[in-house]
C-alpha cells in the first residue's frame, strides 16, 4: 500500500506476505521525500505541500503539491511531477538510488495549484488545478498532452445569518476527477455548479450541465469529493454528486492561511465536526451523460434536497443501490442509508448513535472483498461495519450464521465456464462456512437481480477438485420470502435458493467435521 504523510514524505508499506496473508506488523519498503525530491529538480523551495499521489498504469509515482484552496491572485506555486517506475523498482530491490535523475517535475504559473487528488487512466495521468484540467504522460520528463480551462466565482463563504458557519473547501472546481474510459468527469464551481464531460483523448469539453440547482432560494453549492460515476458500456455514463457547503473551514479564506497544512481544524469547519450535518448544506443529484450520433447529452434522472451526505457515497452495481453515512437531523441519529440508484429513493436506514463524535469527518466509507461488509470511520476513532445478513438457516432460524464466513462475489462467464459451469452464469456466487450443523443441513441464500424462467435455472457448486458440478433438482429449490414457488423471476424481487447440503458430500468444501463450506452460484 502506498500512502502520503503530513511531512511531505510518501510511503510504501508492504501488509501481506507472499501468500496473502496480512502481517502482524506492516514493512515499510520505501520512504521518499517527494516535496524535497521536486525542490531539488526545480532548483528552488516550494511554498505548497504534497497534496496527493498515484501510480500510473505504467508504475510511475505521480504527485502534486498544492492545497485546498488555492487564490490566484495570491500567487501561490503549485507543481506535479512523478518518480519514475525504474527508480522505484530499484529502491524496492534495495538499491540505492539517485532520485536527481529519477524525478520529474512540472511547474505551474504562480496562482495556479492543485486541490484535489490525482486520477489514472491509459492515457495518463489527469489532473485538475483551480484554473485547469490536464492530461500528462511520463516521457521522460512531464508531457502535457492537453489542458482545458474551466470557469469559477472563487471561494464561497458563508454569509451573515446562515445556519453554517463553513464554506466550501476549493476555489476552483472542488470535485476530485472521475474517469470513463473516453471521459474526464468534474464540476466547476461556478453558481451554480456545473458538472463538465471533457474527451479524454483530445480535452474537448463534450458536455456540461448544472447540477443541486433545485434548493432553496439562497442555498449554497460546492461539489467537493469526487463524483460516483459508472459507464454501463452502451453509451451512458451516470454521475452521482454531492453538495459538501459548509464543511470547509472559515480559515481557509484568511490571508496568511496556508490551505495545504492537512489538519481538520485548518480544513473542516469545527462547527460542523461539533454539531454535524445541519452545518452541511443538502443536494445529492444523479446526471446521465447520454452519448449520441451528434456527440453527448446530459439529463437529470433524480434529485434529493433533504441529504446532507459527506461519506462519499459509494455504488453498488451488483445490487442497484447507493450506500451513504447520514444523520437524520429530526432525531440527530447517524445511520448507515441505502438509495435506489434508478429512482434516488431511501429503501433503507440503520441507526448507529446519536453521539455528535459519530460524524464520520470526511473520511471516506469503503466496501469490503467479501461483497458483504460496508465500513465507514467515525469521529471517536470506532470503525463501523454493516453486513447484510443474506443467509440464514431456515430449519434453524434461531442459530444466526457468521458474517465474516460469508462472501458474495462476481463470477466471470470466462471463469463460470472453465470451471465446468454450462449456460450462462447468473447471480453471484455465494460462499458460506457453518459450523456445528447436522448431517444433513439446508441453507437458504437471498438473492436479488435474478431473472428468467425457474424451470430452467440450475444450481452449480463447486467440489473440492476445484470445478463446478450442477447440483440435483431434489437438493435445491428457488421460492419468495413467502414460501412460493414462482414460475418465472424478476430482477426486483428478493428470492431464497434453499440448498441442503450433507457434511463431508460432494459439495462440501470443508474437512472439518460438523463444518460445511459451499460455493454455489446460478446458471441458465
């Protein structure tokens, strides 16, 4: 893993061993002054610290220096740059290395910086400054392939008499660039907002729109975290974005105030990390970017302004939803939210505190690789986890299964088919450890965004040589919740696979006695 320090100084910590095992302790395997390495290519000292890091797809280190706002009539110097992929390569395998010869470093106008991280694509690396958008290759030396200007009234503050006492975090566009494979995706921070579609190749903007431009009259927007984007690979690329007004300090428009000293004190409005979400203007809207024979469109497909959402909402495409951290201002309870990413409705909420250190601070939520668990940090330093409990024990509902012994996970056609699966898979494949069971246990898995005909679904599992064989039709059925047997599925309706599985059979994948392990999943 690599990570960025406060003192300038990027890291590369090494947390699992050859196998996959996570350490008890992390290996640091590199340790690089990035803000002293560019100082010493550019023969002279940097006034903006590191802001942000990536690795291209070629292995290249990029940064930038800057910070959360950036005036240019300050003149304040911001640079990007990377450490190339031979010299990281070197230091990993122990050698010493001469970074003189191994950093390179682009030097921006003064009043142009950095304030938000860095995206990687094919293409290269995209970065957007407070005045620009550019896309930068590694050749030997810092290649612009292109720029593209974009507009902004500047830093927004709160005004006399508001309920917030914060403002917005960038002075130009705050939204930390999203890509497609053919697109670059961020707002600007104009009133109101704009979300802007740029061409990745040539740096064109192809489409804009104005986005959380509902609200009520007097509302302030400023889009600060990157957006959800997802591409459904047949010309629509859909945006989810969120207001965060409020949630940058008031310091950060003072004279003297250096924006990228990384504090919560000097970045985050302390009313908001006191009292919540009430400091936080609303708005959390979903655009369509629609691409056609005359180029692209924009469309808005929904709005919400009654969220106010700082976890950096994340989208699950297996299951439909959007998954947010909120506190529900009526009750000032924080709770986990689902939304349905077709319509923006609440289709669930579960409360966690109503204790003001609950607020999540910004720190981003982030979902788990068994497909099953959704974390998100909290102000009191507790680390918050939702699973969703999709299987249970129908005979024995009384007994709850381990969460953390469940996965749900995609499994490739390409995979499904190698592994003796015939059809089409459909659904994830479900893998699940029970122990103390009877000889014979059913197992009911829920599943959701399954379609066709019953009488031609089969069920495969895998065996412990490795391949999938098809289950028998009198050791598994499909029904609702409610016990029916339907004749036909559809996609928006939650059903149960009932499996019975007998301990150390053909599909039990554990050695234990009393322990079942299955891996099943469906095909058509």
């Amino acid at each position: 893993m690599v990570c960025p320090t406060n003192d300038n100084r990027v890291l590369m910590l090494k947390a699992t061993d050859e196998e996959g095992n996570v350490l008890p302790e992390f290996e640091k395997v590199l340790d690089i002054d990035i803000k002293a390495a560019a100082e010493a290519a550019l023969g002279k000292t940097l006034d903006q610290n590191l802001l942000s890091v990536v690795f291209d797809y070629e292995g290249n280190l990029w940064f930038a220096t800057g910070g959360f706002r950036i005036y240019p009539d300050r003149k304040q110097q911001g640079t990007f740059g990377y450490v190339s992929r031979a010299a990281i390569d070197k230091i990993l395998n122990g050698e010493d290395v001469d970074l003189s010869d191994a950093v390179f470093v682009y030097e921006l106008e003064p009043g142009e910086g950095a304030e938000n991280g860095i995206a990687a694509s094919k293409e290269g690396a995209v970065i957007l400054t407070n005045l620009k958008c550019y896309l930068l290759q590694a050749d030997n030396g810092v290649k612009k392939v292109w720029e593209t200007s974009y507009k902004s009234v500047g830093a927004k503050e709160s005004k006399e008499g508001d309920e917030t006492t914060g403002g917005g975090l960038a002075w130009g566009g705050g939204c930390s660039l999203s890509l497609t494979k053919d697109l670059v995706m961020f707002t600007d921070n104009q009133d109101p907002v704009n979300l802007i579609a740029v061409d990745m190749k040539t740096g064109e903007q192809v489409a804009s729109m104005p986005v959380i431009d509902e609200l009520p009259e007097g509302t302030q927007v400023s889009v600060e975290n990157s957006a959800i984007v997802y591409d459904d690979g047949e010309g629509t690329v859909s945006t989810i974005v969120c207001n965060w007004f409020g949630a940058g300090s008031a310091k950060l428009g003072e004279a003297d105030n250096d924006s990228s000293i990384q504090s919560y004190e000097n970045i985050y409005d302390v009313g908001w990390l006191r009292q919540g979400n009430k400091m936080i203007a609303p708005g959390i809207e979903r655009v369509d970017t629609v691409k056609t024979e005359d180029g692209y469109e924009m469309k808005s497909i929904w709005c919400r302004s009654d969220l106010s959402d700082t976890s950096m909402m994340k989208l699950s495409t297996a299951t439909g939803y959007i998954y947010g951290y909120v506190q529900d201002l009526e009750t000032g309870m924080w709770q986990y939210i689902m939304l349905d990413f077709e319509t923006g409705e609440t289709v669930f909420t579960m409360d966690i505190s109503d204790k003001p250190g609950y607020n999540n601070m910004a720190i981003g939520m982030y979902a788990g690789n068994s497909g099953n668990s959704l974390y998100c940090p909290t102000g009191y330093l507790e680390l918050l986890r939702l699973q969703d409990r999709f299987v249970y024990l129908p005979e024995m509902p009384y007994r709850k299964v381990d969460l953390d012994q469940a996965m749900r996970n995609v499994l490739s056609q390409e995979k499904f088919a190698a592994d003796g699966g015939q059809g089409d898979v459909e659904g994830w494949l479900n893998t699940i450890t029970i122990e103390n069971v009877h000889p014979n246990t059913t197992v009911a898995i829920r599943m959701k965004g399954i379609s066709g005909e019953t009488g031609s679904m089969k069920l495969y599992a895998y065996g412990a040589d490795g391949t999938l064989k098809e289950v028998p039709a009198e050791k598994w059925h499909i029904q609702t919740e409610d016990g029916e047997t339907p004749d036909t599925l559809s996609e928006d309706v939650l059903y149960e696979v009932h499996m019975t599985v007998e301990d150390g059979g053909d599909f039990d994948l554990s050695e234990t006695e009393k322990e079942i392990k299955i891996s099943a999943v469906l095909g058509i």
